[in-house]
C-alpha cells in the first residue's frame, strides 16, 4: 500500500494555465505538507497544514493555494502559471504538527513542466 | 535559525569503498536531523533520524550517522558501498514550530564498479 501518493506524477502545461495536484495519504496522519525541488534539487517547504493550522511560507505566491477537503487529503491548486513554477513538487505528512521529532513520510513527486 | 549546509555536491566512490557524506548544522536549540535519500525520479525515503536519544544513530541499508555537537556536524557513513547506493541524500533539520524540514542542497552519490 502506498502510503502517501500523488497525481498527476507528471504534468505538462501552458503558461497562464491554472492546474491542481492531488495528495493523499493513508498513514492516518494529521499533518501535510507541500514542498517544491527546483531544477537544482534544492527542497523548500510551501506549507504546513493540519485540521487547525495553515503555515504559508512567506516566498510563496499567492498563486498557490493548498485545499483539503478531509484530513486525508492536501491538493495543490496553482493559478496563472508561470515558466518558473517548473519544478518536481511533493506532498508529505506526519503524525503531528509542530512536533521537530516527527519523520515526515513523502510522495513520489509530481513533475511540473510549464511551457 | 536553524540550517544545513552539506559538503560536496558531487561525491564518488567505488563500489565495497567507504561512504562519507558530510552535513553541517546551525541551530538555537537542540536540533533533530534527518538524511533522506532520493533514488532517481522518485520520492524522499527516510534513512535515519537523531532525536537525541544516542548520538549514533544506525539506519536502514547499513547506513549510520553520528551527531557531534562540538563539531555541529551530523555526517553520514557506510562501511562498503554498493551499486544501489547510487542515489541524492539529502541532510535536513527540523524546522521549529512550523513542523516544516530544513533541507540541505543535497549530495549525489555515484558509485564506480
């Protein structure tokens, strides 16, 4: 069973387009993230996210809006994209937010072109 | 503010060598540290963590990590590399609060028949 999966797992698009990727994860988990590797791997968080709590980081545009519908799930909605926003994004959750000491359990990735 | 900073890029050994991936932290306060490894085209898997538990941690493919708090530095070890260790490791930090990870540039790991 996969523990936390992702879709599309690749994703090529039109600049302005607006796209959205699906996380699940089935760890029971409360909290999710979302982060973004860039084209020279380096990994940044985009946010943190539990049933109470939405951390935004503040260099992330308002372009991208995380959702979830339930606790199982954390989508990420990006509007007008831009060729920037290229990147592999992923998904990841853990058992509790704020606690240092959780492992965070991550997705495969979802390679996003934007041409 | 808590950081990484790992050494090298680029790091190759030949196969049955010894495999040393340096990481270097900054943190106010005790830090936890994690090395993740990332095999080509999927995600990050867990392969140890300190919790401050034992400042020798051992994890999964026969890797270890020592934490020094005199040197801040959290590197990773194998006695003898294997083919499949080829793959980016990635050494992060906890973030705080925010429960987010720290994460370093990342080293790739080749290894030479």
């Amino acid at each position: 069973d996969t523990a936390v999966s992702q879709t599309p797992k690749y994703l090529v698009t039109q600049m302005g387009n607006d796209k959205s990727i699906k996380c699940e994860q089935n760890l029971g988990h409360d909290t999710m993230y979302w982060y973004k590797q860039d084209s020279k791997k380096f990994l940044k968080i985009m946010f943190s996210y539990n049933n109470k709590e939405l951390i935004i980081n503040e260099t992330v545009p308002n372009r991208f809006s995380p959702k979830s519908p339930d606790k199982a799930h954390l989508n990420l909605h990006i509007n007008s994209l831009e060729l920037g926003d290229s990147a592999v994004y992923f998904c990841a959750s853990s058992q509790e937010l704020g606690r240092e000491v959780e492992t965070q359990y991550f997705g495969p990735g979802t390679r996003l072109l934007v041409l | 503010a808590q950081s990484v900073t790992q050494l090298g890029s680029h790091v190759s050994v030949s196969e049955g060598a010894l495999v040393l991936l340096r990481c270097n932290y900054s943190s106010s306060v005790p830090p936890y540290l994690f090395w993740y490894v990332q095999y080509p085209n999927q995600g990050l898997q867990l392969l140890l963590k300190y919790t401050s538990a034992a400042t020798l941690v051992k994890g999964i493919n026969g890797f270890e990590a020592e934490f020094k708090k005199s040197e801040t530095s959290f590197h990773l070890t194998k006695p003898s590399a294997h083919m499949s260790d080829a793959a980016e490791y990635f050494c992060a930090v906890s973030g705080g609060s925010q429960g987010n990870l720290i994460f370093g540039k990342g080293t790739k790991l080749s290894v030479k028949p």
